[in-house]
C-alpha cells in the first residue's frame, strides 16, 4: 500500500502530469521502457491534466511494471544501491550542529574522510560539524573498529571497500576494516540525507555494503581537449561519490612528456601538475592509470616528421611498426615518464587497439604469414608488458579474453602474457560466458567493457528516441548485470570517447549508471535508476531533467543528421545545397529548394518548437538553483546550436521564397522586386550574424573548464595533422568543428553574390 500511495504522489505532481506542446510537432515521445514512468496523453496544442480514472489505471499500469526498492519508496536516492539496507527504528536528527568522532589513533586517510564530510554537511545541509575524539551530542561515529573481519566469498580489495552503517537517535556508526570503506561510508551518508520539518536528518537504518567488482574505472578521454585542473579534481571527487575508484585518462598529447618534449601540446599538464592531481585522486580513493596508446591510435606522436621512420606504413601516422625496435624505445620513454607522473598506481593501460595497418610492412607481412596477425600484435604487448612489469606496474591493453584466438588471423604458437590485464570489448561471448571462463582460468584479469555507445555530437544517446534504438543505458544494464553476476570480473570500464567532441559533463550519466551496476549488480532494475539519478544528480528541487535529456538527445541526433555533419566520417550520403541565386534582368531562378528539402524543414520545424520546450526546462531549474548547475550552462549552449540548425534551414527556405517574391515582381512593381531581393540579404545576414552568437557563447561556455582547444602559447605552436581515423572533433584544431559544415554551406560567397546581384540591377534595369 505505500509503494502505491508513493507512485499516486508522483504521478500527482504537475511536473508529471503536465502535457508539453512541442511547437510544431504532432507525435508521442514518451519514450522507451527506460524512460521511466509514461506519458500517454501528450497532444500538440493543448495542456491538459489526466483524469482520475486515467490515473488509477497508470497506477494500476506502474505497479505491474516495476516495484520500488524500499529505499527508493522512502524518498531515499542512494547511489550506488547498498547490498544489503534495512529501514526502522527512530531519526537521526543532527540539529546544527554534529560531532564528527574517530578513533584517537586514526590514520591520514581518516581523517581526510572526516575533514571531508565535515565539508560537505556543512555545503549541502547547513550543518557546523567538529572533528573530535570524543562524541558529543549528535555525533557521526567514523571507526575501524567493531566490524568483523570475517568476510567470505569477498577479496582483500573488496573486504577493505566494505562498510557497516547504523543509525539510532543520537548517533550514526560507520564502521570499516579499510580506509575506502569508511570513506565510502560517509558518501553514502551524505546522499541518505533527507529535509524535514526540523531541518535535516536521516531515518533509521542498517547498511551493511561492499562492492562486487573490485576495481570500478571511468575511462576520460581527452584526446581532442583538455580540461582545466579544477575541473579535473572537481570530476575526480564527483566519480569518488558514486564510488568509483579508479580512472583511466586517456592523455594522448595533453602530458608534457619529458623524454620528448615536443609531442606534449601547449598548455599540457606537467610532471609536477600530473603528480600532484594523482596525489589529489587518491586521497579521494581514486587510481589515476594513465593510458598512453602503444601500437595503434599514435597519431599525436606519429604526425612529427622526426618520428615518421617508425610508421606501419609511411602514409600514415596512425600505427607503429612493432617490429622496429626505435618503436619501443621511443614508447618505453613515454611510458617511464607516464609511470613517474603517477606515483603509487598499481596500473597502466598501453591501449594498441585498432590496428587497421597491422601486417602491411613487407617485414611484418611476413612474420603475420608465420604468427599471424594476432600474433603480431600478442608480440607487441608482451615485449611492452614485461619490460612495464619490472618498473611495478599491471599492464593493461585494448584485448579481449580469448581474442587472439578468435578472428580472420589467430595467433600461431604466441599467446597474451598471463600478467596481462584484458579489458577490451568483444561481441563473439556466449551466454554461459565461455572466452571470459576460459580467459579466468588461465589466470587472465579480466575487465568488463561497458558498450560503447553510439557516438554522435553533442549528447550522449543514453535513450531510446525511435523504434530503431533501445537508447545507451538499455545496452549497458544488459551486459553489465550478467557479466557481475558471472564472477569471471575484477573490474569494469566504463568508456567516453571523445571522437565527437563532447564536453565531459555529457558523460556524467553512463559513468554513475556504470557505478551503480558494478557496485551492487543484483538490485534494483534501471526504471528506478533512471527517476534516482536525476534527484540524486542534480538535486530534489530539479524537474524534469528526463525529458531534458530527450530533447537533447532527439535535438542532437537532428543536428548530426544536418547538411554535411555525417558526411565527414560516412562518405557521400548527399550534400545540401543553397537555393538558387537569381539571374538576368528577368530575375530568373530555379525553384527547388522549398520542394527537396521539404521533410527536413518539416522536421527543423519540430526540433525548433522542442527546443523552445528545452530551454524552458532550463530556465526552470536555473531557478530552482539545482545542484550541477554548471551543466545547464552546457546544455542551453547545445540547445541554441540545435536551435540555429533549425534556424538555417528554415533561412534557406525563406530565402528562396523571397527570391521567387522578387521574381513575381520582377514585372509588377520594381521597388517590390528590391524590397524582396534585400529581404534576401536580411535573412542571410540575420543567420550568419545568429551563428556568430550561438558560437562565440558555446565556446565561453565550454571554454569555462576547459583551454581554448588547439591553443598555441608564445614557446610553442599546436601542431594539427589529421589521422585515419577522422574524427568529427579533430577536423579542426580548434572548436570550429562544430559550425564547420555551416561553413560549407557557402552562405557567405552567396551574399556576396546576391549583393553583386542587386548592385549590378541598380546600375542597369532596376532604377530604369
């Protein structure tokens, strides 16, 4: 009964009941079944509220679809969900003030976890908390102490990850064997918080939690940018809330190696600065493992010309040749100064994925005849790994379990060394887990890979915007849930590729989805993950943030789907062109535009209203002064982009019909072909003009936390080569990528043209 009483609350908000017009648009999106709870009744130009036998059916609907874990039912949003959580007995009520107490003799890291949550009470609940030995009054218990040591089926790594917590009136417990259980027993406390009529407080419960994968790893890329060290610890502490432990970054040129100088790019993180922020994380219980690619993705290292003689092949800067020793010596340099920049991490990734030239060197060509090509390539990471071994570290690479033996080229008497960290994705698994069993058994450390998800500007597809896509996150859960429970897995990483260049907050959602299945992958389904997220993420006082992502998602998809965006990276899939410019004294012109294009106007239409919708969402919750905040920034500069798309085509449209009206004319009245002909110039300019804004505003915006991308300092030039690979961020050095096919449109030299045009019928036939 009060699982049912709580969904009748939330279906009675207005936030949910509400039915959005979307200017111009006449379908349904309510979504999938990871969207969350329904909105069956959506019409475009009607508000309307469900009536109440509708809304006993969708209660009806809901409470056979999906059952509320009992903290959820509870109002509590806890990230990652515990093992194991039991609620009763009286509040925890603090007051303004509460005693922070640990053990006398309580180590560095304990009291770096206090310190910490004394912070955070004190920022998100208003209350003044002290760091003593000794409880006084309300008081928060952090202690190694009373917890039993007795933990089977869990490893060291996970023994040490677990905590206990207890409330009673005048006190909660947090108890750990290990520095990371007690420090994650105060993030779970600060997101059990709840807001009463007597200020903050918690209701009784038990927790006793641990993690089931030992080693939980964002991968951040910044390949194609560089984010501000501010950031970059504000992002490290947000991840070490949801309890992720280790973070994979993915430096390409963004470290100023010191071996070689010149691969660093300008404004790179030092020695120094690299040392400090690993330093930094782990404080945070956070493993900085820096990926510093080996065999293929080298292109930053590759494009200098001093480095050209260790290419695959010479006209392409894509791939060493593992069989030239000058590779290894140069890696080996990076890598040594990558394992000095991240004192006291336990790994490094070399990556070596997407080895497209392997085997085209006649010399390697010949040894792929005798080994194969995946022997080639066990070769490379087995000279790599045992040389990285001695220097202390676990070596990880771009491999999968039983990869080598499965392809068009097998490996041939050469197998991964047994040290080997294998953590890439593969889709030839079985649902008994057969590689990852035999890969396990052979002695392999094996890492689940969260799929990929489709990359495309600007937004992360997380769900389901048509029939064709079940949306990220549907994707991650299925594969994620399975492979925990298998027990094949130490670890699990989870990917953000920065192939299209989005701002890093974009990924924020699949790095905590990923947290959530890997901690405790057996509890509640992704419904409920999805309504937690939000609340969690950004705050109880947010509204309607689902639908903000799905506005954005469906706005991104349109964008990608623009003029010659998909062209870039797919080949000719058809090019847009401009309407016709007038021509001669009769103001000819051929009138196509309106016609060929009329499904996307059709839909620039639709994404324009939505848009609209979109910004209001913001507006909304900029003035609820929701928690991120910063990411509404983001988005509102995404949603004006896509706004200007629309905006674009919608020009090109009256464009031509002012042309046609100049033409109608032409014969009627003179000063009404004129007037048409600069309400031509009007619109393009006003476009162009639009563009320059929407622009210069998104780079202010990203430019808040991050160096303006492809700077150049007065010591030294960015220095910008593509690669294979063509991805749609590195087309230009600088942020331009994005507005680059705008560009290609040719708006300007049509001005130009149109400007000639009309100078040239003022000075014969139009004042005549």
């Amino acid at each position: 009964m009060k699982a049912f009483v709580n969904i009748f609350l939330y279906l009675s908000r207005p936030s949910n009941l509400k039915l959005m017009k979307y200017k111009g648009s006449e379908t349904d999106d309510s979504g999938s079944w990871i969207n969350g709870l329904p909105n069956p009744c959506r019409k475009a130009g009607k508000m309307r509220i469900l009536l109440i036998p509708l809304l006993l059916f969708t209660i009806f609907h809901v409470q056979l679809r999906a059952a509320g874990s009992e903290l959820f039912d509870a109002g509590i949003h806890l990230i990652p969900h515990p093992q194991q959580v039991s609620l009763g007995g009286e509040d925890f009520v603090p007051g303004p003030k509460v005693s922070v107490v640990l053990d006398r003799k309580a180590s560095p890291e304990d009291r770096f976890a206090a310190t910490e949550l004394a912070s955070q009470l004190r920022e998100r609940w208003g209350i003044e908390a002290v760091i003593t030995n000794a409880p006084a009054g309300p008081s928060i218990i952090l202690t190694r102490r009373g917890i039993s040591e007795n933990t089977p089926g869990l490893s060291k790594k996970q023994a040490l990850q677990k905590y206990e917590l207890h409330t009673t009136p005048n006190r909660v417990y947090i108890r750990a064997k290990g520095a990371s259980g007690l420090f994650y027993g105060t993030q779970t406390l600060l997101q059990i918080f709840r807001k009463g009529d007597q200020g903050a407080y918690i209701p009784g419960m038990r927790i006793t939690d641990w993690p089931d994968i030992e080693e939980r790893a964002a991968h951040y890329d910044t390949k194609h940018h560089q984010d501000k060290r501010e950031y970059v610890e504000q992002f490290i502490r947000d991840l070490a809330a949801y309890k992720i432990n280790m973070l994979v970054w993915e430096w390409e040129d963004k470290f100023d190696y010191p071996s070689h100088p010149e691969i660093g790019a300008p404004g790179a993180f030092t020695m120094e600065e690299m040392q400090e922020i690993t330093r930094y994380a782990q404080q945070y219980h956070v493993q900085i493992v820096p990926l510093v690619q080996g065999l293929g993705h080298v292109s930053f290292i590759l494009k200098w010309p001093r480095f050209r003689h260790l290419r695959e092949i010479p006209a392409s800067n894509w791939e060493f040749c593992p069989l030239k020793e000058g590779s290894y010596e140069l890696l080996f340099d990076l890598w040594e100064d990558a394992i000095a920049a991240t004192p006291g991490s336990e790994y490094i990734h070399i990556g070596s994925d997407e080895t497209y030239e392997l085997g085209l060197c006649e010399e390697c060509r010949k040894k792929a005849e005798e080994i194969g090509r995946s022997g080639l390539y066990t070769l490379f990471i087995n000279k790599a790994e045992a040389r990285l071994r001695k220097k202390g570290r676990k070596v990880m690479c771009w491999e999968r379990p039983m990869g080598w033996k499965v392809g068009d080229s097998p490996a041939i008497g050469i197998e991964p060394a047994k040290s080997m960290v294998l953590t890439e994705s593969y889709s030839f698994e079985t649902p008994d887990f057969k590689y990852a069993r035999e890969a396990s058994k052979a002695g392999y450390e094996l890492f689940i890979y969260d799929p990929n998800p489709e990359v495309i500007p600007l937004m992360v597809p997380y769900f389901s915007t048509s029939k064709e896509d079940k949306g990220c996150l549907a994707d991650s859960y299925e594969l994620l849930k399975p492979s925990v429970a298998s027990g094949y897995f130490t670890g699990m990483i989870n990917t953000s590729w920065d192939d299209a260049g989005l701002h890093n907050q974009a990924w924020m959602l699949s790095f905590i989805h990923a947290a959530e299945w890997s901690w405790s992958g057996d509890h509640p389904g992704p419904e409920e993950f999805i309504e937690k997220y939000f609340l969690n993420y950004y705050g109880e006082n947010s509204r309607n943030m689902k639908e903000l992502f799905l506005l954005l998602i469906e706005g991104s998809r349109f964008y990608f789907e623009s003029f010659e965006r998909r062209v870039w990276h797919y080949g000719a899939i058809g090019l847009t062109t401009l309407p016709s410019l007038p021509r001669g004294d009769n103001v000819e012109y051929d009138e196509y535009w309106n016609r060929s294009y009329a499904d996307r106007l059709k839909e620039a239409r639709v994404q324009a209203g939505k848009m609209e919708r979109a910004m209001e969402i913001i507006s909304a919750n900029q003035k609820a002064g929701i928690r991120h905040s910063y990411d509404l920034e983001l988005f509102s500069s995404m949603v004006r982009l896509i706004s200007h798309t629309s905006h674009t085509y919608l020009a090109m449209s009256e464009l031509e019909k002012a042309i046609g009206e100049a033409h109608q004319q032409r014969f009627l009245s003179l000063e009404a072909t004129e007037s048409a002909l600069q309400k031509a110039v009007a619109v393009i300019e006003e476009n162009l003009r639009e563009r320059e804004t929407v622009f210069r505003d998104l780079v202010t915006t990203w430019e808040k936390t991050r160096l303006p991308k492809g700077l150049s300092s007065d010591e030294k030039s960015f220095f910008h080569r593509m690669d294979r690979a063509r991805h749609f961020a590195f087309r230009r050095a600088d942020m331009s990528y994005l507005i680059y096919d705008e560009e290609l449109l040719g708006l300007e030299e049509y001005l130009k043209k149109l400007k000639a045009y009309i100078k040239h019928a003022r000075e014969t036939w139009l004042n005549n």
